[in-house]
C-alpha cells in the first residue's frame, strides 16, 4: 500500500490531516472489497496515482470544505501541479 498524504506547505497541517491509501496493483482492491459492482472511477483513479508515483517522489491530495477535493497534487521543482482524475 501507497501513502497519499494531505498537501499542504505546513508539515504540521500534513502530519494532522488523514493519508488515503492506494494499493500497489489495481486488483488488489477488488480481491479485497465486497463491493458487487465495478467502480471503473476508483480503478482509474488507482492507476493514475500509481503512474504519478513512478514519476513523482512525493503524490498528495488536497480537500477544502467549501471548495472540494482535488484527486492528486504533486511538485515539480517550486511549481505546483493539480490532478483531478
């Protein structure tokens, strides 16, 4: 399983929000899941962070109450990428 932690610039609001979990293979979830209906949105959603993961170190996700959730935020050099799958 893959860490994705909050983004945020403060370590101290990172350490203090929930990390969302990702497994290693994208079928790991249905072995594991009683769900009776394919969630294609969650499987590509899986195979997008994974393919963040192998070209970013760091893969985050970043939620406002008033503004929503963006599904993935990653760094390159100073800029800040936004991922919304």
């Amino acid at each position: 399983m893959f860490q994705c932690p909050f983004f945020s610039f403060s370590e101290r609001v990172q350490l203090s929000k929930n990390k969302k979990y990702y497994p290693i293979d994208p079928a790991l979830r249905s072995a594991v899941t009683n769900t009776y209906t394919r969630d294609l949105g969650k499987s590509l959603e899986i195979c997008v962070f994974l393919k963040l993961k192998q070209k970013y170190e760091n893969v985050h996700y970043f939620k406002e109450a008033d503004r929503g959730e963006v599904d993935f935020v990653v760094l390159d050099g100073s800029k800040v990428i936004p991922y919304q799958v």
